[in-house]
C-alpha cells in the first residue's frame, strides 16, 4: 500500500510511513491545537513532491489561506501561480450551492486537474449546515462516498465536541473516515502548563502506532515528539 507523508516527521512515525493513498482522514481537535496548520503542512507536503493539490474551506478565504501558510515560511501562492494548487472557498451559508459544489463540481475538478491531494476544513461548517440529525449523516455519507471515489487522499478537519474532546462535534465523521487522528490538550495538574497532545485513533488496513505523542506548533509547522512521553 502506498503511503504519502503528512509532512510531519513525527506523525509519520506513528503513522509508520503516512496516510494510507486514497484514505479519507480526519482530523480533529478543539480550538487552537493546530488542524488548519496540519492540513497546510499535508498540501505542502505534496506540492513540494510535484502533486497537485485542492484546498476546499468554508471557513477562511482563499487570500487569508495564503498568508496563513506564508506566515509558517510556505509560499503556497507560486504553487497557484503553476497550477499545481487550488484554492476553494465555500459560503457555508448558502447551503444550496454549497451541497451542488461538492456533489457536483468538486469530484470533476479533482479527477480533471489530476489531483492526488485533497483538503476540506473543516467539514464541521459543513454538518452545522443541517437541522435535522438524519439529513446531516445523510449528506456526509453521501459526500465521504462520492470524494472517495476519485481515487484522492483526503484531510478533513473537524471540531471536537465542547463537553467531550475524545469526539467529533456531530460525532459522525469518525465513523465514516478511513483515518481518524485527534488533537487535543492535556494538563497533568493545575500546577502544571497545558500540553499539545496527538493520537492516531484509527486508520483502516493499516497499522499505527497507538501512543499518545506530544506535539508542538512551531513557526515553521507542527512538530510531533515521537520520541518522547506526554508527562
């Protein structure tokens, strides 16, 4: 099975090699823990190894994307420029449009601009879209289903429940992901700083390390600790 690198050395270890080709990988975590910052070392990964990658986001805009990585070093913007990367916003709002463009519009465009790359932060936007629990899992199905079957590697994001940081905020993800990897803080005691923590949870026909790995985010990305212990 081929395996593409995160870009994070340290993830890679745990993940004995990387993210299985063709895996839909979540990853998710509360506010701060760095998913939006993973995700853009995943596309930089592959951008600098010649694959061509889209970034699809239904939170920031495509310009705000751009400073974000060039404020880590990664100058994204030349690799657009190429055409090796495609930025995507989309109105979370417009819950119409947004469902057409991704049934519809995202699986062309991947399978026509070749890419073997693929980001969705966070599709938890995506989930708030729907009221009613039924029409949410029916939807995410479909689109886990229909992104899967252009061959690409995917990360998606996704927010941590407020009252429990061991799920999703719907969830549902978790369960439909090939991959799931959670981000997450610890504290020992109250005498103690607050750690970053990373766990690979699942990655389907695939062996991974189930260790729990503290992690820093850096000015130059995420960095994980393989080697060390989170206490």
């Amino acid at each position: 099975m081929k395996l593409l690198s995160t870009g994070v050395n340290g993830l890679d270890e745990l993940l004995h090699g990387g993210f299985p080709e063709k895996h839909m990988v979540v990853v998710f975590g509360g506010m701060g823990t760095g998913k939006s910052t993973l995700a853009l070392q995943f596309i930089v990964n592959g951008l600098m190894k010649g694959e061509k990658t889209v970034y699809m986001s239904l939170e920031e805009r495509e310009n705000e994307i751009v400073e974000s990585a060039r404020g880590f070093g990664w100058d994204i913007q030349s690799f657009i420029d190429n055409n090796m990367l495609i930025l995507i916003r989309l109105d979370p709002n417009d819950i119409k449009s947004t469902l057409s463009r991704i049934k519809n519009e995202m699986p062309k465009l991947i399978k026509s601009f070749g890419a073997s790359r693929l980001v969705i932060d966070s599709i938890t936007l995506f989930e708030m879209m729907f009221s009613d629990e039924a029409e949410r899992r029916l939807n995410l199905f479909e689109i886990f289903a229909i992104l899967k079957e252009t061959g690409v590697t995917a990360l998606i994001t996704s927010e941590a429940a407020r009252e429990d940081s061991y799920s999703t905020r719907y969830g549902l993800v978790e369960y439909v992901a090939d991959g799931v990897i959670m981000l997450r803080y610890v504290r020992q005691d109250e005498l103690r700083d607050v750690k970053l923590a990373v766990e690979v949870v699942k990655m389907r026909r695939h062996n991974h390390s189930r260790s729990i790995k503290p992690y820093d985010i850096t000015n130059e990305g995420i960095v994980v600790h393989s080697e060390s212990e989170v206490f």
